[in-house]
C-alpha cells in the first residue's frame, strides 16, 4: 500500500491510496521515525476518509532508513526500502475496507494517522 506526494495516480498504480500527500518518509518528525526504525517497533496506520476508516498494524525495522522524499509504503512482506514505513502489514491496499476505497475513488480527502511503538516502553 503506498501514499505518495506526486499529484496524479496512473492505472498502474493499483497499491497508490492517497495522492499529493503533505508528508514522506524523510519529512516526518524525528521521534516518530526513531521508533519505527526499531526492530521492537509496532506501527499502526489509521486511513480516513469521508468519516470512514481503516487501520493496518505492522512492524518497524532497523533496516529503515525512511530517507524517501515522495513515497510512503506499508508492505506485507519484510522487504525494506528508502520508503518502507511499516513491514509485516496486516492489510495490502487491496485488503482495504470497500467503502473506504469507495469515499477514496470518489474524491475523497485521505487522512493518515501514523503511530509507532517500543514494545519495551509498553506499560499495563
């Protein structure tokens, strides 16, 4: 599943769900990409759109190195590139609840919360 800072979508792009994204792997904040560069790192990605949403959880890596200025990838498999942000996900863009992808092919803002925890720092 892959978000990206480029405007237009081609119908190639069938993992593409969300266009002219604000944010890259190299633009986000500090602490957040030290967390999910973590072997012991769990990252949740919350996507909405129209009041509706999705989440996918996966797994952060050492091997990130979150340099990619223009895309964003959440991969089911371990591979790991300058724009991998999640590995081990538990949804690809095809797994996505349909009337999410609905409210996104109708023109619908994406709204993507990301969050990364150290599965040392959790406390019950």
């Amino acid at each position: 599943m892959e978000v990206t800072t480029e405007a237009h979508l081609t119908p190639r792009g069938d993992c593409i769900v969300g266009v002219s994204a604000e944010l890259s792997p190299l633009r986000l904040p500090g602490e957040l990409k030290e967390i999910i560069a973590s072997d012991d790192s769990i990252v949740v990605a919350v996507l909405c759109s129209n009041g509706l949403c999705d989440s996918v959880v996966g797994r952060g890596s050492s091997r990130m190195t979150l340099t990619d200025d223009r895309r964003m990838v959440f991969r089911k498999s371990s591979y790991v590139g300058p724009e991998t942000v999640m590995v081990r996900a538990s949804k690809a863009a095809a797994d996505l609840r349909r009337d999410v992808v609905k409210a996104l092919a109708s023109g619908g803002e994406l709204v993507v919360v990301l969050l990364a925890f150290k599965l040392g720092s959790l406390e019950f």
